[in-house]
C-alpha cells in the first residue's frame, strides 16, 4: 500500500480523491490545511502529496514551498487555475506535476503512477542513469569505470536531479534543498555548480549536454531522453 497526503479545505474533494484510489492500492491520509500537511510529513513517511492551491491562511504554493525545505517527496498540485503561469509558478515552487480541477479519474492516476516511478526506479543508497552510478553512502560518483570528483554539493545536487528526470528545479528550490531553506547563498551559486558538474561529465566523456538542461527563466532540468 502506498501513503498519499491528500490536502484541501473541501471535504467532499478530499472523499472524491480517496474514492478514486483507495481501490488501486493507495492509503489516503486527508489533511484540510496545509498546516496539517506539514505537522504529518515532518513525523511520518509518505509516497506522494497530492496538494490544493487555493486554502485558506497557508495556500498550496506556500505549504509546497515549506514541504521542499525538509522533504523531496513528490508532490502533485490540484487545481482549477489552469493558466501557464499558474503551472510555472508551481514548478518553480517544487511541484513534480500539476492537474487542474474538474480532473479525469484516469489522468490523475497516470500522472500519480509516472511521478511516483521516478522513485522506484532507484534502489536505496544508489542512483544510475546511462552509466553514471551515485553511491550515496560513500559520496562516490563514477561514469562506467571512470570516478567524477564531485564536491559533496555538486555530489547532492547531480544525485536529486538524476532521482527525477524530466522536474523542473528552479534555482530557489535546488537553494533551499542543497543548502538549506533559510541560507543567505545567492542563485549564482546554483549556475557556478551547474557549470562544474557538466565539466566534469564532460571531462569523463559523458554526454552531459543531452541531459543537463537550462529552463531558462526557471532553473535546471534533467532530460532522460
């Protein structure tokens, strides 16, 4: 069974959403504010967050902001603002993927299924893609027989952007994830490291230039195709 938070001010949206998964598996635990939200992920371990925007005292974007600060579990905003810079706004804000209300039954369920993928598809304490192999318990990166001499940033940074393909980081987020939420350390910093990590693939042959993409106006994305 996996754990989904599901989080809105409406009680009959937060019934819908558990009615249409519990029967493929899914145990909902139904939050009415984002507050709520936060006290549960802080003390307890959850597969997904699927999360409202429009709530009262603390809306979707903030508690998505907040949940990043300590958290990489995916997260899923629902919502009926279906405008484009609704959706950058929430990928900026460290959302994995964004449906929009009155949803399909079927789509969320795909979105759900593709977000929560990236996730099982890296064994514990190991992350690979194409050759390249994170240790993550000995901080070792290395591209076939080749070692990468990643510094322990570079090392975190590579290791979340390799964990979810295809998300797009914006600089704040990858701040706060890396160095921690209330750091003074500027965006450039983000650019700086960015720099170094496809140099160094590059100097172990790896065809760093496919995957390591600029969004620009947003941040930085790793392409699995």
């Amino acid at each position: 069974m996996k754990t989904v938070v599901l989080v809105d001010d409406e009680k009959r949206m937060l019934d819908l959403i558990e009615l249409y998964l519990s029967p493929h598996g899914y145990t909902c635990m139904k939050k009415n504010s984002g507050h709520e939200a936060l006290l549960f992920l802080r003390e307890n371990q959850a597969d997904l967050v699927i999360l409202d925007v429009m709530m009262p005292e603390m809306d979707g974007w903030e508690t998505c902001e907040k949940i990043r600060a300590f958290s990489d579990v995916p997260i899923i905003m629902l919502t009926a603002r279906d405008a484009a810079e609704e959706m950058v706004k929430g990928l900026k804000k460290g959302a994995d993927d964004y449906v929009t209300k009155p949803f399909n039954e079927e789509v969320l369920l795909a979105r759900i299924e593709a977000v929560t993928r990236r996730v099982r598809n890296h064994p514990a304490g190991y992350v690979k893609f194409n050759g390249i192999t994170l240790n993550e318990s000995a901080y070792e990166a290395h591209y076939q027989f080749k070692a990468i001499p990643l510094t322990p940033k570079e090392f975190s940074m590579l290791g979340l952007l390799l964990k979810y393909p295809n998300k797009v980081y914006s600089r704040d987020h990858l701040l706060s994830t890396i160095w921690g939420f209330k750091t003074d350390t500027e965006d450039r910093t983000i650019d700086s490291h960015i720099r170094n990590i496809r140099e160094k693939l590059r100097h172990v042959d790896f065809p760093v230039d496919q995957h390591l993409k600029t969004v620009w106006g947003i941040g930085y994305k790793w392409s699995s195709v």
